[in-house]
C-alpha cells in the first residue's frame, strides 16, 4: 500500500454559532477541536451552544415564525433563489471548508455545493405551488376549503457525510413552507453549515428564521425535542440515534423526518452490460469514500456474469488515487474519523474468518490520517457482518445469485429499505424486482437518486417521511379543513 500524500496548509473558516441574526464565537463557551481527518491536524475551534443560547435560538425562531408564516411565498421564493446564486458564487471556497474539515476530495465537495444550489432554486419554486382546494359541498349555501398552514417552529440535526446537501434539504424545506428553523449540524465537520447560514443572511433572511447550533448531541437534541415552542423534528443519521429521537419526539406528538441508515443491494443480472456496469459502479460506490447513506454495498450478482464481474471491479478499485483531498490527483479521500478506520478493519477481520476472499484493500494505508484502502471482499456469506450491518465507508461485499426470485429474497432480507440498485436488460426482470424490492427508492439501469426534484427517503428501518419531490414540503405543513355555512 502506498502512504497518501497530505497537504499541510490550510485556510479554514472560524466556526461560530448563528442566532437571531448574529454569528457568535467565544464568550466563554465550550470548545471543540475541529480535525482534518487527512493530516489529524487541529484547524478551527467550535463553540458549543449553552444552554441559555438554546434558549435564545428557540424565542428568536418562534418570534421570526409570527410573522414569517405570513410572508408571501413570492418573497420567500426570490430569497431562496439568492441563496442558490450566493452558493454557485462561493463553491470553491465553500468546497475547500468541507475537504478541510470531512474530508472528500475538494471536486466532490465543490460539486456538492453546485449541485445543492439546485435544492434552493428547486424550493424556491415548489414553495409558490402550496396548494390548498375547493370540495365541492352537499348544499348549496356551503363552501368547503382546505388550506395548508406552516406547522411551525422546526428542529433539524444533520449528519457529516453531506454537511452541505443534507441541512440545506431541511432548511430549504422548512423556510420555503413559511416555518422556522433551529439547526444543529455536525460539529465534525461544521464549516459547510456556518456557510450556509451566511448565505440565507446576505441573501436578506429576516433575523430568526435560521438558527444554528453546535454541542454535545444528545444535550442539544434532548433540549430542542423538549421544548414546547418545536413543533417538528427532523433527523438524518444512523437507525440507532432516529429511533432515540424519534421516540422521543413522537411522545410529545411531534411531526417527524427521519432519513436513516441504509445497506443498498445491487443486483447485476446476467444480461447486463457488465463492463458498462463496473464502470458505473466504480466511482459511484467509492465516492466520499464510500460514506454515503444510498452507497451501494451489497452487491449480487447473476451466476453466469460473476467472476467477470468481480474480476473487473476490483481491478478497478485497485487503480483508485488515495490521498488529501486538497490534491488534485486524489479520486477518494479520507475517512471522516478514526472510529470508521477500526470499523472498516473488524468488517474484515469478520469477512476473513468466515472464509470469504479479499481481493483488494482491506487495510488502512501507512502515515497520517483516517485513510483506508479501497476493498473489495467476494464469495461472502449473507450472514456475515458485512452483509447485514450498514458499512458506511470504502468496502464492498460480493455474493452470488442464481434465480430473481433467490436475490429478491436475499435483498429484502435486512430492515433496511433505503435505496436498492438493478442492471439488467430484461424488460420482465426490471419490473418484477421494481415491484418487489423493499426500497424507498429503485434505481434501473443508472444512478438516478437524489435530485431535489425527485422523492428522497426510505421504508422499514430506513426512516419515515420525505424529502425533495413534490413532496417535500408535506412534513411541514398542517392540513386545515374550513366548512362554512351562509
């Protein structure tokens, strides 16, 4: 293996908090160190919120909401679509903040920034189409409306994987259906959200509307759950901790989110086109190094197709440029922490023991930094830790199939229900798995999830509720029913 190149210098924002208008730092608050998971260096301190601050974060959001709810969906049409100018406009800065502090290649995280620009301008559209309707009445001398309101006050936590993309989904959502938001992002990786909240500042978001937060998860989560003022709660994370939440946002009859965990089959029957496929495949399952909650990782594959298959992706994910992700060689770049190296090595270690073959990869690679090498482990049983737990990072695991009706089985075999992956040219094989995949989202043929014009969620495990669509807004709004008589 060959030891990843770093880059030592860096330029990175200070993190801060952002309530009622105004960015805080210092004032005696906690700190947190912030790390580049490349060089394991310490770039920024961030400051936990005290519990007074959360206070403030909640009163200011509750306040902008009086009068926010009743802006007209045009003016906060025409801020959100600054917001998408404002991000096409500091993408590189905003990109080389999230390599500094998550770690993927900076062309992945400038690409994140563009491509969620799209997220504003998308619900800067959908937020002038909240449609209400007429039903027609049973008598003559009654009228009958639905009218869809702001539900109101919002909490929201994202993960670290997509800093970017996942709290300006929430945020958009949120702000587009006239409610309010307090927002604690990753303290791992926070530059993306402090970048965020700068955007909807100098793009004339009124004072309150968007609050961020940082500190200890569970505090932080607990104390904006229990607030009588947060009427929704919305979460992106492993199952584990959206069960907590849930569980406790539900005992208080809060509306939620919850976008969860996933372990994505890809079923490659023996009719596709497999090189097309490895090619496909490649960089997509190896992007943001594999920490990416639609990641394919599960993968089956046809009998007949399959030491063709997994001959030509490993030799291709032999080829993959590890390093800094400020590098511009480097196609995949550090884990996000330590504690996913050690996972990525017991997934191994487990895989191993049960007699299945590494290929390539399967350790982490020498000098500094959270790198671990792209791996491919084949001939694996379905019990193994590999295929049932979710690996999160830059590991695949390769089994065989024979029949649709075996891999249908085998892919519904979890609790997962996020996303699910096919290839296949049978028009009568695409249909039957579309229809019985136990998945949020199906992919056929391409790699076609996560545009904010299209649905994005999961089923069983994987979370309840949507985001993106015309859907989008669903969570965020009440449902009131106006019968009047004349």
């Amino acid at each position: 293996m060959t030891t990843p190149r770093t880059v030592t210098d860096f330029d990175y924002p200070a993190p801060s908090l952002y309530i009622d208008g105004e960015f805080l730092t210092g004032g005696g608050r906690c700190e947190q160190d912030v790390l580049n998971p490349a060089t394991g260096q310490v770039i920024g301190k961030l400051p936990h919120a005290t519990t007074e601050d959360l206070d403030l974060a909640i009163a200011a959001a509750s306040r902008a909401f009086e009068s926010w709810r009743k802006v007209s969906p045009m003016e906060r049409s025409k801020v959100l679509r600054k917001v998408a100018d404002l991000a096409r406009e500091r993408a590189r800065d905003i990109g080389r903040g999230i390599t500094l502090d998550q770690g993927k290649p900076l062309v992945e995280a400038v690409n994140e920034v563009t491509f969620c620009a799209e997220h504003a301008d998308w619900h800067a559209e959908e937020c002038r189409r909240v449609y209400g309707r007429v039903i027609p009445s049973r008598l003559d001398n009654v009228t009958q409306l639905v009218m869809r309101e702001p539900v109101g006050v919002c909490a929201a936590f994202t993960p670290w994987n997509f800093p970017f993309n996942q709290a300006i989904r929430k945020i958009a959502a949120a702000i587009g259906a006239g409610c309010t938001i307090v927002l604690k992002g990753p303290e791992d990786a926070p530059s993306a959200i402090v970048a965020l909240a700068r955007l909807f500042h100098d793009a004339g978001l009124p004072r309150g509307v968007l609050n961020v937060v940082w500190g200890i998860p569970a505090e932080v989560s607990r104390h904006l759950i229990q607030s009588a003022t947060v009427r929704k709660v919305s979460f992106t994370g492993s199952v584990e901790i959206g069960k907590q939440l849930a569980a406790q946002a539900t005992s208080l009859m809060k509306r939620i989110t919850m976008e969860l965990g996933g372990h994505a089959p890809v079923i490659v029957c023996d009719d596709a086109d497999v090189d097309a496929v490895v090619d496909l495949l490649t960089p997509y399952k190896f992007r943001n190094a594999g920490q990416v909650c639609i990641s394919p990782t599960r993968f089956y594959i046809q009998e007949r197709v399959y030491d063709r298959f997994v001959s030509n992706f490993a030799e291709k994910a032999r080829t993959i440029k590890v390093g800094d992700g400020l590098l511009p060689e480097t196609k995949m770049g550090p884990l996000a922490h330590a504690r996913r190296v050690a996972a990525m090595r017991s997934l191994v270690d487990d895989a191993r023991a049960r007699g299945a073959e590494v290929l390539t990869g399967g350790s982490s690679l020498l000098g500094e930094g959270n790198f671990f090498a792209p791996t491919v482990v084949a001939e694996l049983p379905d019990d193994s830790r590999l295929m049932t737990e979710e690996p999160f990072g830059p590991i695949v695991g390769v089994a065989r199939f024979k029949t649709i009706e075996d891999v249908i089985a085998r892919a519904n075999g979890l609790s997962y229900g996020l996303a699910s992956y096919v290839f296949t040219n049978s028009a009568k094989s695409a249909r039957t798995l579309a229809g019985h995949l136990e998945a949020g989202m199906v992919s056929i043929n391409h790699l076609g999830l996560g545009l904010p014009e299209t649905p994005f969620g999961g089923c069983k495990d994987s979370g309840m509720g949507i985001e993106g669509g015309s859907e989008t807004f669903d969570a965020y709004l009440n449902t009131k029913f106006i019968t009047q008589l004349y």
